[in-house]
C-alpha cells in the first residue's frame, strides 16, 4: 500500500489528508505543535478555551476535522520536520523529547504554511517586539490576551483580525498602525461581495476595530524603535508627515506573508517521494486557496500513485478565485503613502538578526565595482547564514541589494538561502540516535 | 517542587498544561530570554518556530521555546549557557 | 610574445581559488586580467571546502612540497596584510585510536619530520592535556605545527578585492579559439568571443571538456557540515582534528574512494565559534544534494572523537565537487601543444591548500618566467591525451 506523508496540519495538510482518505489511500500527518489547525485554525492548548471565531470559520475546521477522522489518517503531532534529503528521506524531530526520526514515502505532501513578512527598521529585533503572527499564536494557544500596552504595526488585513480577536479576549490594542487605508477604496471592497466569506470575516474584524475606538491609524508607518527603561517607544510617521513617540510594552509587526518553502526541494511528479506542495507553502494566498490547494494536491497524489490522469481543473478554478480576492485585498491594503526606502535605514539597522548583520554592513560590501551575486553576499557578508537561515532576512537582504544597485539583476531568495535540509538546525546527538529509514506504519501515534 | 512550574535561570515561572516555554515565560513578564551563543540577545518573535530567536537550554539541550511545551520542573537556561 | 615580455592581455577561465589566486599575481605584475565563469567567484568547489591549509594528510613527495610552498606563501600574504583576519594559523592534530592507528602514526610523524615540518608527537596523558575536548579514546597524537586555516570564498573575494581585477559572471565557456600561428586566441562563450594574449584554464571539472580530457579527469563529490556556534568548545580546541584512520588505507586522506564512498575525519574550529565537519569522498557529481547516512556517519565519527559535539546543533550541510585526476596529482603548467595555453585544474581536495601557490606559479609561467615551485610532476604532458591540440 502506498504511503503519503504530509507536513503540516494546517487547512491545506488536513485538506490533502481528507483528500487521500476519500480516496482510500492512507497517509501520515506530521504537525509540529500539538494541536492542528495551522495559524488560521490554531488550537487552544490544555485546558485554554478557544478564542471566539466566525460561523463559517468554525465550520471550515470542523469539515476539515471529519475529513481526516478515519484510520486511514494517522497523526503525528509534535514532530518538527527537518527536510527531504537527497535520498528522498524524511526527517523529523520530535518536539517532547527531541528524537529524530527517518521516514520513507512514496509521496510527500509539503503543507508548511507560510511565513510573515517583516520589514526591518530600527529596534525591530529588541526583545517585546514580535511579528503579529507569533502574537496570534500566543493568543489563540493560550486564550489568554497578551499584558501591558500593545503596538501592532505594519501592512495588511492580519493586523485588523489579531486587533479584533484581542479586542474580544479583553485586552484591546494600544493602536494599530496601516501602511495602507483599507476605508478609502470602497470600489475595490465592492468587488470582495464576490467573496461572501472573506467579506464577512473581514467586515467583522473591521467593525469590531471601529466599534471600539481604538487608534486606527492609516497610511501611518512605524520608523523605529527603542528600549526605554522597562518599555519600548515607537516611532510613528503619520499620513499627514506628523512625528509621533508613542510608548507600548509590545510591538507586534507584519507586512504580509510569504511561502514557508526555504530548503524545502522544488515539487516533482516521478521519482521516489513524489513531492507535492499545497497551500501558503506554494503560493501564499491564504485560507480559501489552502483548502482548495490541499484537495488539489490530495487528488494529485491519488492519481500519480495509481497511474491514472487526474482532473484538477475545479480545484485550479477555485484556487484563481482567490488569487482574485488576494489581489483585490492588496489593492486594498496597497501603501497609502510610499514606505521609506529600505536604502534609507540607518546603517545599523539589523538585516540579519542570526548572524548580527547590519544595512552598513551589506552597503559597506557593495562597494566592489563587480556586481556581486546573492550567493558571495550570503559568503562574505553572512547574511541568511545563520539560525533562521535567511527566513527573515533574505528578502530584506535581496530587496536592498536590488534597491543599491538598480542596474543588477536582483539576487533571488534561493540564491541567499540555498536548498538543502536540515531545513532547521537539529541535534548532533539526535540525528546520530536516529533510526534509519523506518517506515511510518510501524510508529501510529494518534492525539 | 510545585507541579505547574519548571526553572528559568533557577527561578520558579508558574505555566498552564500545554503552553509552550515562550508562552509561560512571557506571561512571567520576561521579554528577554537572554544571550545566545552569539552573545546577542534572544526573545520571542515569531511564534512557529522559523526565526530561532526563542532559543533557550532546556535540561541541557537546545531549542526553541516556542515550540517547546513547558512541563513540570524542567531546568531551562538561556541559549549562551551563561546565568544571570 | 616572446619569453622576456609581459603579455598585455590574459583571460582565466574559472574563477575559484586558482583562477582569482592567477589573476591576483598577474594583476600584480600589471598584466590586464579578465576572469569569465559559468556562475561566479568561488560557486563550486572553493565555495564547499574544509579549507584546510595543511601538510598533515602528505606524505613524501611532490605534493609534501607544494603544500609546504602553499602554507608558506599563506603565512607571507598573512604578513603582507593582504589575507589579514582570513588565514588562520593553527595546528592540525591527526588522532590514532587504536595500536594499528599509533604504528602508522608514528611513522607517519617521523616522515613528515624528515620533510621539515615541525612535529610533535602525544601520547594519551598529553595530548588529554594539551587537547582536552578530545574523547579518552583517542590514544596518540601528532601536532603538525604550522598548518592553517581559510574559507575559500572569502580568499577568493579578498584576492578579487585587492587585485580590481574584472569579473565576468554568468559566462559559461564553449570552446578554444584557435589562432592560425597554433596559439589560442580566446575562448568562444555563450555571451560570445571574449579573446586574450594567454588563456588559463583554471575551470576544474570545466577544464575536461575546454581542454578535450576525457579519462584524465573526474568529479569527486565531497559532504561537508557546518553546526552552530559552541563558544566554550570552540575556544578549548587548540587546533583542528583529523581521524589517524585513512592512514591505515594506501590512498591520502583526500584520495579516492576505495569504493563509490570514503569517509576522512576532520573537525576544524572556525574563528566564529562554529565547527566545520567533514567529510565523504564520492565518486559523483551531484553537488546539491546531501544524505542522512552520510552525514550521520560524518557526526557519529566526529563525536567518537569530540564528545562535546554531541551537545551542538548541525546548522547546514552542503556538498563541494571537486575534480580529481587520475594519478591523484593536479594538472599545472602550460599546454604542450599552444603556446600561450596554460591549465591548473585537478586539485580535488588541496584546492584552498595549494590554489595560491599554483596560481602564483601559473603567473610566472604566463610572464615567461621559471616558477619557484617545480611544476614538473603536475605537468599535462604525462598523459598522450594532452598531447593533441586542445
């Protein structure tokens, strides 16, 4: 019988399990927290209670629920992945007691999710400053709002969902600061009556954020941060070219998402696994496309594993529906005002936080009069070289190679942060205790 | 030792069943998890796991307290291995 | 040209360590040096070495002295200012772990000795001593003093740096222009004819098909590791390790593979507080791929010798290719057919070690002068496949 692995218990890898069960294949599901869900469907931990969420959101995750609820979906939770080598094996970690583990599959499903996009200015990696995701993630585990006097900042519809989801388990943002000005394109907003959902969700967060009087300032940027005694000062440049201090306990910052797909291996449809990707780890666009995404990759694996031709045509259709809806909402949250140029960020500003990489240091090493390639930036700068390698910083440190030196090609991301597992650092002493090769029939762990 | 708590840097920090090391450590009213390996300071910032600037030592080991589940008396350090 | 005269223009082919080491000579000397590559500096094997900058692996003989020359001419661009904070000199410990590991050991020492180089010899008691994150099964070792240490790419881009000399990325080449009078006239490329006074082919595994060398040349894939910083551990290595192990096999430590995969042991502390592990030796070619059994073994070797690493993330793996030649020496000097052709390729895994020196060596043979490093074992002309027009 064929095995399927599928990283990730988000929409798009529950979709994909559901998917193959329907199809009488069985697969493995490895989700590095202990509950499923993934960021949009986070899962209160122990005995937390969940936050409060949307009908339809509610129905979306039980649907997704009853869809792997057979024996042909088996559950690993808690189990980090560490990459695909090139043997087509399967790592994993395990998050409570920190084994690793060798799986072989015949395909894999890569539903890693995506990760947030986070422009560096000053102060951006003090301590008290995350991104509003990993707020979110607190939140949703813990149900327990986040302490003090709390800052989110930065660009697109996360940050009006985490105010709202705040406001609702009592502790309401200090302020909330958008680069763009959702209210002033009523035109554009129309055209989401095309999304009845993702306008509902939407228009929800929206009014709860108006409703409660909190500062909602658009086309406002925060410029910089400091420490100040027990607590953070932001800088904020307002719409109208007004300066303002403004002092938070918490910074939460966000401008989008990206794919969470760094040394992950390209997707391919032969060989030994076949490598599929579904959902934000493919193409960031969000839930709807994820569910979609996921059934698609399920129906994909099905057909390849059996030999036969699948048809993907009604999944690819709702997939272009919500490329549709994300290109709208970014017309949307689109920049009210030019943001500062990254060139313009003071020279010790940290790009890279990993290897304590600095703007001065990156301008200080374009100065050779060859154009230098991503990859000798990444070697002689060592930038995306360290822990995270290059997930929060490569694009930063692209985008400014691109923003120095107009007239040379632009580095890709890839160039800065190769392609190659471990896709995370791991244990000496774990890899080297690893069992080889083990099949995931022997190992069924159900939550 | 009390059932709900583990050791940060030799003090009790209180957590609920579940809840990541970063999440009990936070709700504490530590922002700063302290010096990594590099000596630069690491603290909670992503939440999934992908930054590595959680990292803590957790009975010796490793790793990253956001993705980590506090339970009962477990030792956890700083990633610098250095106290204070 | 005649011998005495300085060639006014000089194109490389290649642009790793020995192709940025012969343009930095030649640009010394005022020579116009463009270098073309198929990717850019230091993108294939300079870009995924050990760098180790050592005698320790060598035994007697012409590749015992082009490491000794390569070590020296380390140390003097050390004291020119030229590789500041990029060489780092530091002893190499080769490690025995067993009575066969301590005979050959021995032996070993007392040869490197008899070469000149300056060893010394540690039974248990000192070197747990002097070396004490060593595992108590290590019995014997022997410190070769005045080995070193240098990441390729940054040498590669500190040379480039200093010479100004220009670059030429993303510049695959096709084929030898050959002139009328049997010299060479350029190198045809995919971004067109890029021509020069002399030619250097300094491509490695590039160079078999410029240079037509079908069976003298092959890839040889090697699997290296990097972990994360570990600054206590770090600072308590005198020096890097090496397994005695290979000793007890006829090939060098960097030789081939007696089957499609040789392990050689090395543990080398990077001045960021890191280790550099490596590595496998395999008949292959394919760089961008790492396996769990590999670097598994690689690991469980390097703890069985530094326990301290058990405690210490793995922050990457990569892969070098490097080009190996079949009597296992590189191919240096000029081309015996043209003239103004000139190929030092086929360093497999002494490329950091010795790319400077040949590149300076290559340079003296561009100017039409006698290197001070005799180029004679390395020259192309013991194989009758590099007796025909290239």
């Amino acid at each position: 019988m064929a095995e399927v692995i599928i990283i990730g218990g988000g929409p798009a890898g529950l979709s994909a399990a559901g998917t193959l069960a329907k199809a009488g294949i069985a697969s493995t599901l490895l989700e590095q927290r202990a509950t499923l869900g993934g960021a949009i469907h986070r899962q209160p931990v122990g005995s937390a209670k969940p936050v409060s969420v949307s009908t339809a959101a509610r129905h979306r995750f039980e649907r997704l629920m009853q869809g792997i609820a057979t024996p042909l979906v088996r559950l690993r939770v808690s189990t980090t992945f560490l990459g695909i080598d090139g043997d087509g094996c399967m790592l994993t970690e395990s998050r409570t007691d920190g084994t690793v583990a060798a799986l072989k599959a015949d395909a894999v499903i890569l539903a890693t999710g995506a990760v947030e996009k986070i422009r560096p200015v000053p102060g951006w990696d003090l301590p008290g400053v995350s991104t509003a995701g990993g707020l979110q993630v607190m939140l949703k585990e813990t149900s327990t709002p986040p302490k003090g006097r709390i800052l989110l900042a930065g660009n697109g519809p996360l940050l009006i969902a985490l105010a709202a989801q705040m406001i609702r388990a009592g502790n309401p943002p200090l302020m909330i600061v958008e680069a763009g000005n959702p209210l002033a394109h009523p035109v554009a907003a129309f055209g989401l009556l095309a999304h009845t959902t993702l306008l509902r969700e939407a228009t929800g967060y929206t009014l709860d954020v108006l409703r409660s009087g909190i500062p909602w300032k658009r086309g406002a940027c925060l410029t910089g941060i400091t420490a100040r005694d027990d607590a953070l000062e932001a800088t904020i440049l307002h719409a109208d070219g007004r300066t303002e201090i403004v002092a938070a306990d918490r910074i939460a910052l966000h401008d989008g998402i990206r794919e969470n797909d760094i040394g992950l291996p390209a997707a391919r449809n032969n060989g030994k696994p076949i490598i599929l990707k579904a959902g934000d780890c493919r193409q960031a666009l969000g839930v709807f496309a994820a569910v979609a995404d996921g059934e698609r990759a399920g129906s994909e694996a099905a057909s390849l594993l059996r030999g036969n031709k699948a048809a993907l045509t009604r999944f690819e259709r709702r997939i272009d529906r919500q490329v549709a809806a994300q290109r709208l909402l970014a017309h949307i949250f689109a920049p009210a005002l030019p943001l500062p140029p990254l060139s313009a960020l003071p020279d010790d500003c940290t790009l890279c936080r990993c290897e304590g990489r600095t703007v001065g240091d990156l301008k200080a090493l374009l100065t050779v009069k060859d154009g230098l390639s991503g990859r000798e930036v990444k070697h002689n700068g060592r930038f995306a070289m360290g822990s995270c390698q290059g997930r929060f910083c490569a694009a930063n440190t692209a985008a400014l190679m691109a923003a120095l030196r107009p007239d040379v090609p632009a580095p890709t991301l890839r160039d800065l942060t190769g392609q190659r597992w471990p896709v995370r650092p791991v244990s000496i002493a774990a890899l080297i205790g690893a069992a080889s090769n083990e099949t995931t029939n022997d190992h069924e762990v159900r939550s | 030792m009390s059932d709900n708590t583990f050791l940060w840097q030799g003090q009790p920090i209180a957590f609920t069943a579940g809840e990541s090391i970063a999440a009990a450590l936070t709700a504490a009213g530590i922002m700063n998890f302290g010096p990594d390996m590099a000596g630069r300071d690491t603290r909670y910032f992503c939440g999934i796991g992908a930054c590595q600037g959680c990292l803590v030592q957790v009975d010796g080991r490793l790793t990253e307290s956001c993705l980590t589940p506090a339970s009962a008396g477990l030792q956890v350090t700083n990633a610098g291995g250095t106290h204070g | 040209m005649t011998r005495t005269e300085l060639p006014s223009s000089v194109l490389i082919a290649g642009c790793g360590i020995v192709g940025a080491a012969t343009a930095f000579f030649l640009a010394r000397r005022g020579v116009d040096v463009t270098i073309i590559d198929r990717e850019g500096p230091a993108a294939a094997a300079t870009g995924a070495a050990d760098g180790a900058v050592s005698v320790a692996s060598k035994r007697p003989g012409p590749m015992m002295v082009a490491a000794l020359s390569g070590v020296a001419l380390y140390r003097q661009l050390l004291a020119e200012g030229v590789l500041a904070d990029l060489f780092t000199p530091r002893s190499t410990f080769i490690i025995a772990a067993s009575d066969e590991e301590c005979t050959v050991l021995e032996a070993h020492g007392a040869a490197l000795s008899g070469e000149g180089v300056t060893v010394e010899t540690l039974g248990r008691t000192a070197l747990a001593q002097r070396f004490p994150a060593l595992s108590p099964s290590a019995r014997m070792g022997a410190e070769v003093k005045g080995d070193g240490h240098a990441i390729g790419y940054r040498i590669v881009n500190r040379l480039l740096s200093t010479s100004g000399v220009t670059v030429r990325r993303g510049v695959a080449a096709k084929h030898l222009i050959e002139a009328a009078n049997g010299r060479i006239a350029g190198i045809a490329t995919d971004k067109g004819e890029f021509r020069a006074d002399a030619v250097v082919i300094a491509a490695g595994n590039g160079a078999a098909s410029l240079l037509r060398l079908d069976g003298v040349m092959k890839p040889r894939k090697g699997q290296l590791l990097v972990t994360e910083r570990a600054p206590a551990l770090n600072a308590s290595m005198p020096g890097s390790i090496m397994s005695g192990r290979y000793l007890l096999s006829k090939g060098s430590q960097k030789g081939g593979p007696a089957s499609g995969r040789g392990y050689g042991l090395v543990v080398d502390p990077l001045v960021t507080g890191q280790f550099l592990i490596g590595g496998t030796r395999e008949d292959s070619d394919a760089r961008q791929t790492n396996d769990f059994d590999a670097v598994k073994h690689i690991l469980a070797d390097a703890v069985a010798l530094v326990p301290g690493l058990a405690d210490v993330r793995l922050l990457r793996a990569f892969a070098g290719v490097r080009t190996a030649v079949v009597d296992s020496l590189p191919l240096v000097g000029r081309w015996p057919v043209h003239d103004n052709l000139f190929v030092a390729a086929g360093f497999e895994g002494d490329g950091i070690c010795l790319g400077p020196v040949m590149g300076q060596a290559i340079a003296a043979l561009v100017c039409g002068e006698q290197p001070t490093l005799d180029l004679s074992p390395f020259t192309p002309s013991r194989f009758s496949a590099c007796e025909v027009a290239a």
